[in-house]
C-alpha cells in the first residue's frame, strides 16, 4: 500500500470528520475506517492536532517559520 502525506489542513478535517461520526454513534474503529486510514495514525493525530483549529495551526506554521529563522541566523 502506498503511503500519504495529509496536509495539516487534510488532518484536522479528518479528524474532525471523526469525531463527528463519534457524535453519531459509530465506533471508533467504524469511524476511523470509513475515514481511510489506520488507528495507529488516528491517535497519533488527535495527540498532535487534537483541539487544534484552523486559526491555532496557521499560528502554529508561523511560530516554527520564526523559529527556522532564527536558527539559520544563529549558525556561524
């Protein structure tokens, strides 16, 4: 099986597609199969992006922009 990247935005409607279907009544694993991908990557995801929105990530993208940055100024 081929692997995928998601973007940051992909991430957070997946999960939140999930969770919806959560809301519905599903299973956790009925969810996250119908979403496409493995429960390993689910739950790493909600520990990564969990309670995250679309405001908080492009806040978050700007801070490691600053920081990457800063450490290329900082090298010798």
């Amino acid at each position: 099986m081929t692997r995928k990247r998601f973007s940051e935005e992909d991430i957070l409607n997946i999960l939140r597609q999930v969770e919806m279907d959560l809301a519905g009544g599903q299973t956790v694993e009925s969810a996250i199969r119908k979403a496409g991908i493995s429960d390993a990557t689910y739950y790493k995801w909600r520990k990564m992006y969990g309670g995250v929105g679309k405001a908080k990530l492009h806040e978050f993208k700007e801070m490691e922009r600053e920081r990457a940055i800063e450490a290329h100024c900082r090298r010798p």
